[in-house]
C-alpha cells in the first residue's frame, strides 16, 4: 500500500475594496442676494439654504430673484456620508470697503438628515450665507465672485465653486415741500364734498349748495424724492378702511373720504434720480360744520418695488 500524499496551500482571502469616491461637482445655480437698499449703518441678509431669508438693517427690493446656490455630486458611494467645506469668510472688494460672505452652510434638498449621497452616489446641496454689507454701500452690481468649496468622502476630496450675484441700489428717500392745504371754505348748508385735484391743483364741489369754496390760498401737496436713477417707485396712500379726519381745537372733525396723487400709484425717477409727487384729496364738510381751524396728518409711503 503506498502512504498518501497531498499538498495543502493557504489561498488569499479575496475582500470586494471599498468603493472610493470619484467626485464629480457643479453649480447648477449660483447663490442670488436680489436687489438691497442698505439703511443708514451697516447691515447683513442672512439667506437659509431653503431660501428664507432674515434682514438686519438692510432691505429687500422685489426687483430681481434672490435664492440659494444649488450644488450637484455625482460620483460618490451609494449610501456614504460626506462633508461639504467652505472658507471661513469672503471678501467681495466694493468701493473703498468690501463686502463679506460668511457663514455658508449646505443641507441636501432631499429631507435627509445629514449629507449623504443617494443609492446612485449622487446628492444635491442647497447653500446659504450671510452677506454683510459696511456702512453707506454705494449702488451697483455685486461682481460675480467665486466661492470655493470642497467636497470631502472617505478621505477623497474634490474642489470646485459657484458664484454670488446681485444688486446694491441707493436708499430711496422723501421730502415734503408742500403740505396739502384746502385753504379757506364756508360752512355749507348741506352736506357738501371738496375735492382737491392733485395734477391742476384747483378745488371744485360736489354736492351741497356749491357756494364753500373762499379765499385764494391753497395747495396740493408736493413731495420731492431721490433714490436710485431711472427705477420705479410705488406710492401707498392711506386706504379707506382707516379714516382719516381734520380736527379743530376744540375736538370737531371733517373726515377724508380719500387721498390721490399725480402720478397716480407711481413713477420712474429720472436720469438723475429725481423724482416729484404731488398728493390731492377729497373730504366732506358737513352742514352746520363747527368753525375753526382744522388740521391732520396723513402717511405716504414710497418703495422701490
């Protein structure tokens, strides 16, 4: 009988390798701050990744977008956390000063807690930051400024950017150099309305015996405005559903039925920024009306739109 024989080799242990990252990135959306006025000091706009976004001493105009950037991976592992790494802040050179970015935060457009690529190792990023704006920003475009970023999963990292844009416009601002006045008028024997035209700035009567108007003084009022060239502004006038009164001394009212205003709604300031606004109205004498002086206020409010 002949002994038996063999040979026992150890074979290697074959293991799939971990997938590694192959990170492909791209802006498919750059990060938008609208349009701005700044106020008097400086001033910030914190935009979320979600595009809600919180004003300090700044405000919004509706005149342009303003929204997140979008970010879009591809290439990494299904199913494997990443890290998305910005600079700590940004200068954007403006005038004599600069503004800054800060505080980008990213968060998946998906309702994912953390970053994690999806099961075809993709993931796209909403981005937000804070723009902080230095005292008296002049007018202008922001220059279309890069911001990098860097992707980081499993030791692999990819850098690419997006950019910020948008718009810095001058502060609009309102001077009253005529207060609206009806001037003298005589207490009607029926209830009469005296209506004040804003574009002839004559008065004239419905209603009522027609014989109230008196004396040769009175005015329109006249608002003189400056903000940002050849932009339009929108005028709100106080709305029926609060009534406006005159009032004497001693207490006796005359209610404003309504305000106009020549141009009517609003206008587009000039070449020079300049613009003119004149305010009419209507307002209703009763008979027997007590006599006196009488005198109110009203609110105006110009806005860029």
């Amino acid at each position: 009988m002949r002994p038996a024989s063999f040979l026992l080799t150890a074979l290697p242990l074959l293991a799939a390798a971990p997938a590694r990252c192959e990170l492909k990135l791209t802006a498919t959306a750059d990060l938008r701050f609208g349009t701005l006025v700044p106020g008097e000091g400086p001033g910030s706009l914190v935009l979320e990744p979600d595009g809600k976004a919180a004003l300090n001493g700044v405000y919004a105009s509706s005149g342009r977008p303003r929204g997140p950037a979008v970010l879009h991976l591809e290439g990494g592992p299904a199913n494997r956390p990443f890290t998305v790494e910005f600079p700590a802040s940004t200068l954007v050179p403006w005038g004599k000063a600069s503004l800054e970015l800060d505080r980008c935060q990213a968060e998946l457009r998906t309702p994912v807690t953390g970053l994690v690529f999806d099961g075809d190792g993709r993931a796209e990023l909403r981005v937000g930051a804070t723009l902080k704006l230095p005292t008296q920003a002049g007018p202008g475009e922001l220059p279309r400024t890069p911001v990098a970023f860097r992707v980081v999963c499993d030791g692999v990292a990819a850098t690419s950017f997006f950019h910020l844009e948008g718009r810095i416009m001058l502060p609009l601002r309102a001077r009253e150099t005529e207060s609206l006045d009806f001037g003298s008028l005589f207490i009607p024997e029926h209830d009469t309305t005296v209506v004040l035209d804003p574009v002839t700035g004559d008065r004239s009567v419905r209603g009522g015996n027609g014989a109230v108007l008196a004396g040769r003084s009175w005015a329109a009022g006249r608002f003189e405005l400056d903000g940002d060239p050849l932009e339009k502004v929108s005028i709100r006038l106080p709305g029926t559903a609060r009534r406006q009164f005159l009032r004497n001394p001693a207490g006796d009212a005359i209610e404003i039925l309504q305000f106009t205003t020549a141009p009517p709604g609003g206008l587009v300031l000039d070449g020079g920024g300049k613009g003119r606004v004149k305010v009419g109205a209507t307002l209703l004498l009763k008979k027997g009306q007590a006599p006196g002086r009488y005198a109110g206020f009203y609110e105006v409010v110009f806005a860029y739109p």
